[in-house]
C-alpha cells in the first residue's frame, strides 16, 4: 500500500482544511490533556484518504517521530489542538520509529496498527491457504489476530482509518444562488456591396455652321455708262469662301458621387430574469436542552 505525504499529494490541502493547516498542532492525550508532541505531516493513500499523521516527540524525546492513524485523532481547530483516541504518553514512546529513510511497508504498518489495535475490532476472516502474520501487541495479556497480507485493506481496521467525528461534528447548510453571466452569439449579418446601373443621359451642344448667302441686287446707277478702263471685263474670275460647320463632341468622366461610410453602434438594455433557489435553514429539536446558538 503506497503512501503519499499529503502536500505531494495534493498542494492545495488547505482548501480541505476550510484554510486551517493541521500540520504544527499541538497533539495531546483525551482525558489526561497531556502534550505529546506536534503534527510534523500527514499520509494519505492513492485515493487521497488520510491514513496516518505523523507526530513528533521531540517535545520530550528528541527527534523521534510515529504514526497516529486518523481514526485515533480527533481534530479539534476552535483550540488548535489534536486528540489521541486511547493512547497514553507511554504507548506513543512504544511506538515504531517513522523514518521517511525507510520502507513504509506492510510489516512495519502493522507494528504500527499491533499498538493501537484492541481486541474484537478486526472482524475479516482470514483464508487458510493465504500467508498470514501476527504483529506483536504492546500489552501481553492481548493476543492480536492474524492478517492476510495480500488481502488486507484499511477498512478491515475501521476504528483506526475512520474519520473520527463523534465528539465534533460540522454541519453545513446549503445554498442556491443566481449566476448572472452573458454569452455573445450571433444574430445576423449585413452585407454592403455596390453594383453597376446604366442609364441613358442626353446633353444640348449648341453647334455653329456657316454657309453662304448670294444677293443680287441692282446699284442704284444702274444704267450709268462707264469708261472702257473702269470697265474691266476679265474671263474665268472666281471668288472662294470657305465654310465652317462645329460638330458635337462627347466624352465620359468619372466623378465621385457620394460616400458611404458603415458602422456599427452598441445599444445596451437591461435584461431580467428570475429562477426558484432553494435554502437549507436550520432546525433543532432539543426541548428543554440548554442550547447556545453562537
């Protein structure tokens, strides 16, 4: 069976402990309110149940550390102290030495067990054809029982491994509470684009053409004779004039026309919501019991 010190474990331990640390209590006999040593660590198993606190003597014998299974502890933080369930001063001194050095085995785990261990508590059978061991008591007049090696578990010692919880129990009252979160989902989507229209557009282009006009008209001496010098008669005589006419042209040119400009605004509501929650409250019955609610 593997053991583990409870911080390699798990680092958050304390979060168990509601935030106390039980490692540095003080540990002291029931009854005598004897110091015996202080909580050095704590061993759990691969299921992270605790199993052992290892406590040092050294408050009276230096340097020696033992085992103390939980279920001969009762943890008591209102006065920052550990209870030892059914062991005296002097059986912590007869106690196997714990030395992190050395194999935490099964032998050695049932030296620990053969002190704490009073008659009737082991109630496993134990198989014939199994290998079977016998760890010696610490009082001679107790003849331990045999246990299976390969079989045995820690609840076939209840008394030790269980929680002890009969002089100090917690009960705790739930809850329900409202959660308001948000999650962002998305409800559309727009899209903007342009396309290309045709259109017929006219425009008015005044346009300037000439021509030529020919007047006959009779001089107002008409019939005046005239010398033969002024008179000058003169074969194949042309007058030219040119003529001139405009014509339209049209060309195209782009131009802005407008701008479009997208974006978006956030407009903020509040939204209710209401849901059953539930509260445990608490009841007692004690009638004509002398009771302090603190």
């Amino acid at each position: 069976m593997v053991l583990y010190k409870l911080e390699d474990f798990e680092p958050n331990y304390r979060d168990s402990f509601d935030g106390h640390d039980i490692k540095g209590l003080g540990v002291y006999t029931q009854g005598t309110d004897e110091k015996i040593g202080t909580i050095n660590d704590v061993l759990v198993d691969e299921d992270g149940h605790i199993r052992y606190l290892v406590v040092d003597l050294g408050f009276w014998i230096f340097g020696k550390k033992v085992l103390l299974p939980i279920g001969r502890a009762r943890i008591d933080y209102n006065s920052d102290r550990v209870y030892t369930i059914g062991l005296t001063r002097e059986q912590a001194e007869d106690l196997p030495e714990f030395n992190e050095r050395l194999a935490l085995d099964y032998d050695y785990e049932e030296r620990v067990r053969g002190v704490y261990r009073r008659p009737g508590e082991y109630t496993t059978p134990v198989q014939a054809s199994a290998p079977v061991e016998a760890s010696a008591p610490l009082d001679s007049t107790y003849s331990t029982p045999s246990y299976n090696r390969d079989s045995y578990k820690y609840e076939n010692d209840s008394s030790l491994f269980n929680l002890n919880e009969q002089d100090h129990q917690t009960l705790r009252l739930y809850e329900e509470r409202l959660i308001a979160g948000k999650q962002r989902r998305k409800t559309g989507e727009v899209a903007i684009g342009k396309h290309v229209e045709t259109d017929t557009a006219r425009v008015a282009v005044p346009v300037e053409k000439e021509r030529v006009v020919i007047e006959r008209v009779t001089p107002a001496d008409a019939g005046r004779p005239v010398s033969a010098r002024e008179a000058d008669f003169r074969e194949g005589e042309v007058a030219r004039v040119e003529l001139h006419e405009e014509t339209p042209e049209i060309r195209k040119e782009t131009v802005v026309r407008e701008e479009v400009r997208v974006k978006k605004v956030v407009d903020r509501d509040t939204v209710e919501a209401q849901e059953t929650v539930r509260r445990e409250e608490l009841d007692i019955n004690a009638p004509n019991l002398p009771i302090e609610e603190r």
